[in-house]
C-alpha cells in the first residue's frame, strides 16, 4: 500500500508540475491530464485527434506509454535539457526520501518501433521532431574505423543526423542530394537513432558494416550531477571513448538522451542490381537454407541476401553492387539448388534499390509515410500487434533442425484467426566481420534469425506468442552458446553456465532469461558497459526493464 501510494503521490506531482510547462506535454494512462497550451511543437498536431493517443500509441499495438510524455519541441536543446533536469530533480533521491525503485525511469523515444515497448517503459522523453540533416563538406580519408579496411583510403563525407529523423529523409537525402551511402535498414519510418544505437543492419552492411559502424560521433545529453543539471556531451573515439564505444551496439535508453548523430559516408555505389529467387514449397527449405546459410555469408562484401521463410514458400533477394552480368555467376550457384519457380534481376540506381526495399513507389510517397504528421496520425497506421524472437547462427544449422522448422513453419496457430508468421534471415560476414570492436557482440556469427508473427485481434496474441516460442525452442540447440566464468565457489575450475542464445537488441524479446549476455556478450563486456553506465548515469535515470544497471 505505501508503495502504491508513493507512485501516485510521484506521478501526481509530476504531472501538475509539467502543466506549467509550456514546451511539453504530459500524458497519464487515464487520458484526462493533459496541457498543450502555448507548446510550439504540437502546431502538427490537429485539434480533432484525441492527444492522448497520439502520444501514447506504439507502432506495435501491444504496447502503448503508461505514464507520461513529453514531447519536445524540434532542435530544441534549452527545452530539451529543462525536461530532463526536471525529471532527474523528481527521480534523483534526496537525503530525506528515496524514490522507490518501482518508480519508472526516463524512457527516450525516436520512432516508436521498439519491439517490446521498452521506449515507453517509464516517463517518456520524445525526440521524435527532431528531424535535421546536415551534411559537412567532403574530406579525404581520415583516421576512422567508419570504413572496412578495404574502403580505407576512400574519401569520405560527414553527415549529422538528428535522433528523431526516419530513414526515409535520410535516404532522400543521401542519394538524392549528396551521392552518399548509407548502411541503414529499409523500413522508411524507423528513426535513425533507435537504429543506430542498437548496431544497425541493412542493405549495405556487408559492404560497409553496422550503421553504428558508420558513427564518426555522437551528441549526447547525461546526468552525472547529484543535483540533476543535464551537460551535452560530444563524443568520438578520442573524446569519451568508452561512452562512444557503449554506443555502438548498446546505446539504446542506457546512458543518456542522444540528441544527434554524426556518421562518415563514402559515395554511393552507381549501380545496384536486386535479385530474387523462388521457391515454393517448403519441402525445399533443407536443401535451399543449407546451401544459403555458407553461400550468403562467404560472398563477396558486394552482395547482401536476405532468406525469407513464409508459410509455404521460401524466397532469397538481395543487392549486387554492380551490373546483373557480375552477378550471374553467383546467383547461378543459388538458383542450381532445388529447382526455384521463378527468379529475376534488376537493375538501377541506389535510390532505385532503397524506393523498392522501403515499398515506396517514389520519394513523395516515402515522404508522406514518414513524415512528423503522419507519426502524430496513428489511426492512419496498419492496425496490427507483432511478438518476435531473435537469435544469431554463429555455425550452420543441421539438417534436422531445418527440418523441424519447416514442419513447423508449414502449420498455423491452433486457434488463431488474423495471423502471419515469418522466419526471416540476414547474411552476415564481409565487412561486419571486419571492423573494430565495439560494444555490438555478434561480428562473427553467419546469419541472424527473426522470427516474427503478426496479428490484428488480441485474442490471437497467445497463440502467435506460443507458436513462436515453440519454433524458437526447435533452433535453441543448434544456436545457444555456452559460456565459461570462474567464480568463488567453483575454485580455480571454469564453470559452465547455462546456454545462452545470442540476440540483436533492436528486436528485442522480454522474455530472454539473460538478456544482457544475449545483447551485448560475456562479462567481461558487460563490466565495461556497466562502468559506462556508472560514469555516464550514476543515479540510473535512463532505465526500462533490460535495461544496464
């Protein structure tokens, strides 16, 4: 009962206390406390919308914000810092009274795509309108590891990136205004920050690595003061290394708000061709993954694929740097496994390549989905709720598992009506092995595996969860890692610790046993994000249920 009372005394607090503020808005889960008034950021958000859900609601529909938002004001660093050294002000413990630990910390949103909802685990901070991108001007090759060492000598262009900014701007303006490439994901409404701070997979990653990679530097706003005052920190490989370093692959809502990233990027590639190949019936899924899962991550750094598992049919599809000529070669090898229905090359530009991967007909288009209003739009959104599991292979997959999967893969939900299920698979090797270590674990493994289930009616949430679930504990044996620690009361003897398997923190799974060794390795690792953790944000403002501690 104190407990309770506690959180509704914090909570009663914090949102009449946000009522004077003008330049954010406070939301709580009974939608009746709300102050907009005089707020210059919510000049996109029409009257008629009713404010509480355009706030609150998550990409995911299974997740929603709980507590409260606060919508900052685009670019707005003195408003943004005012946020958040009032939220520490109420979350920091004083000498008289602690702050249970129940209460929920500060939670910082981009884009809305967290798998779990961990951006609205607590009182949420919004930089969803921050939304610039500038480039600087072009230099010759620098003292970088934003480059695989095959790239090393190549001239180089800086491009600063505001958190909330969708990958559908940036593209736009990468291969329509600069030439640049840019190894992000394909999804058009993702925020480059959510991305980019949990590792960053796409189209260009074999050739150029993680979009967290990419990362020449990082703004950032922490709290390492016992009385609360934000400070903006600017970070690289030489000026807070180990903060720079925990942001590349574990950056997400642990340390800090990151206002704006730098990335270094060479000139786009001038020629793409897209393939695809297919088969339709899963009978073939043994021999087609076991040939694919060496095949795709042995090629060279110039081709990217893509597995997609649907129910009933299996397609490979990815980019060729170069004319469909280079590529025949190589996608003979595919296209000679299991005899495929059908299978295809296109050629064009790099901007040609993104459109088609982000389902965009043109650039208007891609504009208009990822745009700020149709963010604050969220009855315009496909309604449709997803649960996913996430694992690396990091040594092929036998026969029989594969097997097993596609038996699986070839049913449907018991009892389940407005469902899809996918397993989707992303090569991996080139220049992602290639790269110098950051807090992202995974370089090595071959391939990493989604498994991904949508549904429209929350009566099919429980049987899409368990049928993933069941196809996830099929690939536990053939993925999990085990790990050795010593520890005191083992002696001088390694000790095996349960098996774990290894996970992209993008996709994140609230139901991991370990998730941090998952995300981001053995201890060791975690040591070090948890001295970043202690240097960055000592009083644990930025936390969620995974999150470093």
């Amino acid at each position: 009962m104190k407990l309770i009372i506690s959180l509704v005394l914090l909570l009663s607090t914090l949102l009449s206390a946000v009522t004077s503020l003008p330049w954010c808005c406070a939301v709580d889960h009974s939608r009746h406390n709300l102050s907009c008034a005089g707020a210059p950021s919510f000049a996109v958000l029409p009257s008629s919308l009713p404010a509480y859900a355009a706030l609150a609601t998550e990409r995911n529909f299974a997740h929603r914000a709980e507590c409260a938002v606060f919508f900052c004001p685009p670019s707005d660093r003195i408003a943004l810092r005012d946020s958040v050294r009032f939220l520490a002000g109420l979350l920091i413990p004083s000498r008289d009274a602690e702050v249970p630990a129940e209460v929920p910390g500060i939670s910082v949103r981009s884009g809305r795509h967290d798998y779990a909802g961990f951006s609205v685990a607590g009182l949420v901070l919004d930089v969803s309108s921050w939304r610039r991108v500038v480039q600087h001007p072009l230099i010759s090759a620098i003292s970088s590891d934003s480059l695989p060492t095959s790239l090393s000598d190549t001239p180089l262009a800086l491009l600063t990136v505001e958190a909330g900014t969708p990958l559908g701007e940036v593209y736009h303006a990468v291969s329509e205004q600069y030439a640049l490439a840019f190894p992000g994901g394909t999804c058009p409404t993702v925020a480059t920050a959510g991305l980019t701070l949990g590792g960053g997979y796409g189209m260009l990653s074999r050739w150029l690595g993680l979009t967290s990679d990419a990362l020449y530097s990082a703004e950032v706003m922490v709290v390492r003061s016992p009385d609360g005052e934000p400070e903006l920190v600017q970070c690289n490989s030489t000026s807070h290394s180990e903060l720079f370093w925990a942001l590349r692959g574990a950056g997400a809502g642990n340390f800090g708000v990151v206002t704006a990233l730098t990335f270094a990027l060479p000139r786009a590639p001038s020629l793409v061709t897209r393939y695809t190949v297919q088969w339709n019936s899963l009978n073939d899924l043994v021999a087609v993954l076991g040939f694919w899962q060496s095949w795709a991550s042995s090629a060279p750094p110039v081709l990217t694929s893509k597995l997609n598992v649907y129910h009933g049919s299996i397609q490979a599809a990815g980019w060729f740097l170069g004319s469909a000529e280079q590529l025949a070669p190589l996608l003979a090898q595919l296209t000679a496994v299991a005899n495929p229905v059908a299978h295809n090359t296109h050629e064009g530009s790099y901007s040609d390549a993104i459109l088609d991967y982000a389902g965009c007909a043109n650039w208007t288009q891609c504009a208009q989905e990822s745009s700020l209003t149709a963010l604050l739009h969220p009855h315009t959104w496909t309604n449709h709720s997803w649960y996913a599991k996430t694992a690396y292979a990091t040594r092929p997959l036998e026969s029989a598992t594969i097997a097993s999967v596609a038996r699986l893969l070839a049913t449907l939900p018991p009892g389940a009506q407005s469902t899809a299920q996918y397993m989707l698979l992303d090569a991996y090797g080139g220049a992602l092995a290639d790269r110098p270590d950051t807090a992202f674990p995974w370089r090595k493994a071959l391939f990493h595996i989604q498994l991904l289930g949508y549904y429209s009616e929350p009566s099919d949430a429980l049987p899409t969860h368990r049928y993933l679930d069941e196809l996830y504990a099929v690939l536990y044996p053939s993925v999990a890692m085990v790990h050795r620690s010593s520890s005191p009361s083992s002696g001088d003897h390694d000790s095996v610790e349960p098996p774990v398997l290894p996970a992209y923190r993008n996709y994140c799974d609230p139901a991991l046993r370990d998730p941090l060794t998952s995300y981001y390795g053995d201890e060791q690792r975690q040591r070090r994000l948890r001295s970043v953790k202690a240097t960055y944000d000592p009083f644990d403002l930025f936390r969620y249920p995974q999150s470093i501690r």
